[in-house]
C-alpha cells in the first residue's frame, strides 16, 4: 500500500485517528508512507507518526527524514516538527536506509527510503519515495526518478523478491517520468531496471484518481483529478514472486466525517510466489 498522509495540515489531529481507522480496516502487509511527520517535545522527547501508527497496529516501522524542514515548517508555523518517508511492516526490517532528491528551484526537498523486508519465502526490497509537486516540474522529477531508481540499484538484493517502488510521484500516468519507470514507452532511467504500474491490473472503470476533487483539501486546488500515487514493481521472481494479482483506490473517503488525507491510497495484491507454485504442481 501507498499513502501521502498529509503531514501536519489541516485537522491533523484528527485525521491522525481517521488514518490508523483505515489501516486497521485494511490490515496491509506492508505500507509505503510519505509526508510522515516527527515532532521535538519540549522536554526532549520525540513523537513520529509512524511509530504511533506501528504500536497501534502492531507492525515494525522505518522512517527517514528528507527535504527542508525549515521550509516545510513555514508552512505551518511550527519549527518543531519534521518530515519524510516512512514503512510500516508486518515483518521486521532487516536493513534501511534514506536518500534525498535533486531539486528545482524553490522546491522544499524531497526523498526516498528503502527497507528490506523479512518476509516469508524472500526478503522484500521495499521502497517509498514523494517527488516534486510543481506543475512545471517534470524535468525536476526525471531527474528525482533517475537518482531513485540508482537509489533501487543500490539496494535491490537478490533474494527473487523484485523491488516495489511506491509513492507520491505528483505526476499523471502518462508523464516523462512515470515512463521513465516503465522502460516499455521510452528508454528506462537506468539500463536494465523496468517497472511494472501495477495499476494496469484494476479492474476496467475503476476509479482511479488520488487526488480527486471529491475529497474536499483537494477541491479548493480546482485543479484536474488525477492519479498521482503509485505501486511499481519489477519483473516478477520465481514462482510468480510480485505479480500482481489486483490494486486498487483506499483511504478515499471520509471516516466519522473527517477525510484522512488530501490524497487516496493505492493498495495492491502481490503474490509471493507460493500460491503459483502450487498451482503449477497441480497442473
């Protein structure tokens, strides 16, 4: 699953608890995260959300931090809180580690994180990233797709598992740098790594957009709905390891009256190659 939380807008307060009402609905396996925040006490003590999140449902968590804060905190007005990406996991989290992106200019920095999941069968190479928002800034985020995707590289592993990129691209599907993803439509970022939209295997109709009007922080934007989050995921391993197998819209609606999020979630089904072997046996 992905999500873009929102940071600290809005009724942050309470869509804290609309959040983890929908996590807990939806009991995902793992959940890439981004705009997560962190907050400095007065008194030294330190508060994530994701760990929050973690010790309410009971799953291991990462988070890394990225951007300007400074930046971000001007927004809203408070010097004590921070941002990044952060994964939520039913399994442990064996290794981790954050980078930040190139940026445009006046753009407030963003990033990606990367954990490696102790899944059953196959380690899961697991990353979240939240690229430039600007309307203008496909070139910025080709560039921020070329250093994720090195990012990947880096730190795919070989354990049959293919790496699932989720996140907030801010891009419509039909972009440079969503193609640059793919490698089918034009030439990949970075030679030999391709990536599947998992989004080719909704169902025909289905809604799709994350950023939608409908959800009332986006209607004032009077801007297009579109889908601008993302699950990518490479060619799948043995035995049919990260085919997916179904995805679709979350989190896009209001619970107890509060809207969680500016943005929808995306939540796939990713087979993890045990059910094809069976298959495959039987036949």
């Amino acid at each position: 699953m992905t999500w873009n939380l929102w940071w600290r807008f809005g009724p942050w307060q309470e869509r804290q608890k609309a959040i983890l009402a929908v996590l807990r609905e939806l009991r995902p396996d793992v959940v890439g995260l981004q705009e997560v925040w962190e907050h400095d006490g007065e008194n030294g003590d330190r508060e994530n959300l994701a760990a929050w999140l973690a010790g309410e449902l009971g799953m291991h968590w990462a988070w890394g931090a990225y951007g300007d804060p400074e930046a971000w905190q001007r927004r809203i007005g408070d010097t004590s809180v921070g941002i990044g990406n952060a994964v939520l996991s039913r399994w442990p989290v064996l290794a981790e580690a954050a980078i930040g992106l190139p940026t445009g200019e006046g753009d407030s920095g963003r990033g990606a994180l990367h954990a490696l999941l102790d899944a059953p069968g196959a380690p899961v190479p697991f990353f979240t990233v939240h690229l430039s928002s600007a309307t203008d800034a496909s070139a910025v985020r080709c560039r921020q797709v070329t250093t994720l995707v090195e990012f990947v590289a880096r730190h795919r592993g070989g354990g049959g598992f293919p790496p699932v990129i989720t996140g907030d691209l801010n891009a419509w599907p039909d972009s440079d740098e969503v193609r640059l993803l793919g490698g089918y439509k034009t030439a990949p970022a970075l030679p030999g790594q391709c990536f599947f939209d998992v989004w080719e295997y909704a169902e025909a109709g289905a809604p799709s957009a994350t950023w939608d009007r409908a959800n009332p922080y986006v209607a004032g934007t009077f801007g297009p709905s579109v889908r601008v989050d993302y699950i990518h995921v490479g060619p799948p391993g043995p035995g049919g390891m990260g085919h997916a197998r179904g995805v679709r819209r979350a989190g896009d609606g209001p619970v107890d009256g509060v809207w969680p999020s500016d943005h929808a979630a995306v939540i796939a089904d990713l087979a993890d190659g045990t059910t094809l072997d069976a298959a495959a046996g039987a036949a």
